[in-house]
C-alpha cells in the first residue's frame, strides 16, 4: 500500500513522454494466446494491470518476459482454466475468453472484477459468443464457454462495447466462416488489435468504422507489434499542465486520439500547438467553463471524465459534465468536494461551480481515473494534501509521481 504527498499550487511545465497504452497492450497480450511462437511487444507500460495480465497468461501456459518496456511472449500450448483470484482482480482478464474458445473449444473464467465504477454485465460478449455457437453456462463463480468449433456469424451489437467488439473480434479468427459485427466499437485501440491479429496471419478488416469483418483462417503464428501510445495517460498529464495554469508538451501522442479532449480545453481557452506526434499546451489567464458528455469514440472518453471535473474546479462558471458511460463513475467527487470544490451530481449530470479554492486535504482514490483525478485536485490546492489508494492509480500510470517530479510538481511516494 502507498500514499502520495502533494505540495499543491505549483506550476507545472516541460515535456512529458507518453507511454504505450494500456487498453491495448493488456489485448495484444491476450491477443497472442490465439498463435503460436515468438511474439514481441513494444512500448509496454509498466504498470500493475500489465504485470497482473501477465500472470494469467503465464497461468495459461505462456512464457512472459517483461523489462524496460519490452515484453517477449512465448506461447505454444494453452490452458483454458484462468487463474480465478487474478482475474477476479482485473476486468480486462475476461478478455481471455474469445482467444481461449477459439483455440480450444472451451474456456472457464471467473466473473471480473476491476474499477468500481458502475455495473458492468457482460451480455453483449456472451450473447455474441452464442451466436457463433457457444453455449454458456454459469456454475458459480464462473462463467464456463463451449463450443467445439466457434462459426462465423452476423452480429448487432447493441452498444459498442469495446470489450465486446474485441473479445468477439478475437474469437472470429479462427471461427469456420465470416463473422461481421456490426455497431461495433471504434476506439483505436481496436484498430491495433487488428493490425497485430494480421500480421498474426488473420484476416481482420474495418476497424475505426462501426462494421469489422473477419475472415477465420485454420491457425495464426507470432507478430512484433508496437503498442500505441496512451491517450488517456496524454489527457491527464495535458490536463495537469493546465490545472496548476502551467504549460508544457505532450510527447508521443496520436492528436487526432484525443482530438475531443483538445476540442474541448481548446473552448475552454487552453493555447495549444498540435503537431504530428505532440501537443503543446498554454494555460490561459482565465480558463472558461465546459459543457461536455462522454460517450463512445470518437466521442469524449469516460476514462478522462473525473480528471476533467477536477480541471473544471478551476474554470470560471457553471460546467456541466454528463457520464453516459458508466452509469456510477461519480464516486470521486465526494472526495473532491473535501478539498472544497463545490460540484454536485443529478443523475448522470456532474455539475461544478467554478472556480473553487482548493485546501489540501487527506483523500482517498477509489478506482484508477478517479485517482488521477484526485491528484490533478491535489496539484490546485492550497498546502498539502494526501491521496491514499495509490495501487489503484499505479493500475494505469506508470510512475506517477516522478513524471510530475520531473514537471515541476511535488508528489512524494510514501509506502505504508
Ligand atoms: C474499456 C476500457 C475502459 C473504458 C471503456 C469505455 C479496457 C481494459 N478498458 O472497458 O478503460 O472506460 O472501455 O471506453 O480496455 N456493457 C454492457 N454489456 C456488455 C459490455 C459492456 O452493458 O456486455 C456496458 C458497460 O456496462 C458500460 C458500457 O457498456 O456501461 C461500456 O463498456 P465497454 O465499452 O465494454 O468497456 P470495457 O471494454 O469494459
């Protein structure tokens, strides 16, 4: 267990690197236990959801090597009983499912946990793993899959789960047929989880657009594969720089990825500069109040939603920020509230009224992005503050402190 103490009120500014994201590398991981040999994966961030993905899939049978970024994966055979404890700890594990079904024709895997941050069934998965003929059963604790030899099918989902749409993208690689999903997720991610599946020899096609095709094919081999860089992470250091009214540059960043974040802190009043691999960032003098939903890309991403109410505290007028999402993604802002920002929530609408004078306060994180929200409060208050629930923030980001450290903040580690 570890708490930060944060020094608040000063100004951040420099470049920050951005690492590999971590919704795609915990899927290209999963990915690979589809194929066979010698896989190697790039920009791996070093956070504990990875190295917790890691541990299933050595639970499974792979070899995982894990340094400085640089993760070899050696898969040959596969088991299809996961690790319960581990992926009751992690929701991205049940991600496991298609990739095992399609390779052994069962899987059985623990109910997920993960962030607590509304219910999150996963109806639109099973339901599409049904279509291509599984049959699922519940005995427990577990969700049990079968299907001797996965088909192809054509499939409606009715939401865009990103889950789902890769979970179901996996299964359909080696599944006897074409399998079109449509209404499916178009976060890019997605799009490199299909790059990494054909270059695996798949025959994926369509990602970034609502209708993904693909193609089953008898067996799939090994890929070296670059993970993209992670959006969420960009977001939450931009918005660090203008919380504390700083300015500096995002490195290694898709703009267009988080072109709704920068559409929105730009009518905010934020000066940036895009260029092809970074933003630039100024604060303005006065930052205006924002109106904004979350939804699914290329809309504004749930994942950024507590970091943003958190800059809102320090915006000039009413901000409303709608969760339509997850339908409990709130729970942060009673913490906030203690550090004095005045926000009150209706429904799935968070309404802020800015800007609040921050006092530091002992916090505590109950979930990943709402961590890196409390931090961002942290780094505007007055005087010190501690953030308790460090584990949940180290899930997503790696080494939080020391990238503020090096940007001017002052967030000290302490371990308990
Ligand atoms: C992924 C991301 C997470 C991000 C989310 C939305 C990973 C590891 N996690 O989560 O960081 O916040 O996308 O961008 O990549 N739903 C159902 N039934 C289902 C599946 C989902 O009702 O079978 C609902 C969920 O409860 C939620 C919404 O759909 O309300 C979005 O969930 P989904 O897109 O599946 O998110 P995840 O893949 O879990």
């Amino acid at each position: 267990m570890a708490k930060f103490l944060v020094e608040g009120r000063r100004t951040l500014g420099g470049k920050v690197r951005i690492n590999g994201a971590k919704n795609s590398a915990l899927k290209l991981m999963v990915a690979a236990l589809l194929g066979q040999g010698k896989f190697t994966l790039e920009n791996v961030p070093e956070i504990t959801d990875v190295k917790t993905m890691a541990g299933v899939l050595r639970a499974l049978g792979a070899d995982v090597r894990f340094s400085s970024g640089r993760m070899e994966l050696t898969v040959s055979s596969v088991e299809g009983q996961t690790p319960e404890a581990l992926v009751k700890s992690m929701r991205a594990s049940v991600q496991v499912m298609g990739p095992l079904l399609a390779r052994l024709g069962w899987a059985r895997v623990a109910k997920p946990g993960g962030c607590n941050i509304g219910s999150r069934p996963l109806d639109i998965h099973l339901a599409g793993f049904e279509q291509m003929g599984a049959s699922i059963d519940v005995e427990g604790d577990m969700f049990v899959a079968r299907a001797p030899r996965l088909h192809g099918a054509d499939i409606t989902f009715r939401y865009p789960s990103v889950g789902a749409t890769e979970n179901i993208m996996m299964a359909a690689t080696m599944a006897k047929g074409r399998t079109v999903i449509r209404n499916a997720a178009r976060e890019p991610e997605i799009i490199d989880i299909q790059e990494f599946l054909n270059r695996m020899g798949a025959r994926v096609k369509g990602a970034g657009t609502p209708v993904i095709t693909i193609d089953g094919v008898p067996e799939l081999g090994s890929a070296d594969y670059p993970v993209i860089p992670d959006r969420i992470e960009a977001g939450t250091y931009l918005l660090a720089f203008l919380i504390t009214g700083g300015s500096g540059t995002i490195e290694n960043v898709v703009p267009e990825h988080i072109a709704p974040l920068l559409q929105v802190v730009s009518a905010m009043g934020a000066e940036l500069d895009v260029q092809e691999n970074s933003v630039r960032v100024v604060s303005p003098s006065r930052l205006k109040a924002c109106q904004v939903s979350t939804g699914p890309y290329p809309g504004f991403p749930t994942d950024l939603q507590p970091q943003l109410v958190a800059l809102a505290t320090q915006a000039w007028g009413s901000s409303i920020v709608v969760e339509e999402v997850f339908d409990r993604r709130f729970g942060y802002t009673s913490e906030l509230q203690k550090l004095g920002a005045q926000i009150e929530v209706r429904k799935r609408a968070i309404i802020i009224d800015g800007p609040n004078e921050l006092q530091g306060v002992k916090l505590a994180a109950g979930d990943l992005r709402a961590g890196a929200a409390l931090v961002l409060g942290a780094l505007a208050a007055e005087g010190e503050s501690v953030v308790q629930g460090v584990e949940h923030i180290d899930r997503g980001y790696e080494a939080m402190e020391l990238r503020l450290q090096s940007l001017g903040g002052h967030v000290v580690r302490i371990e308990e």
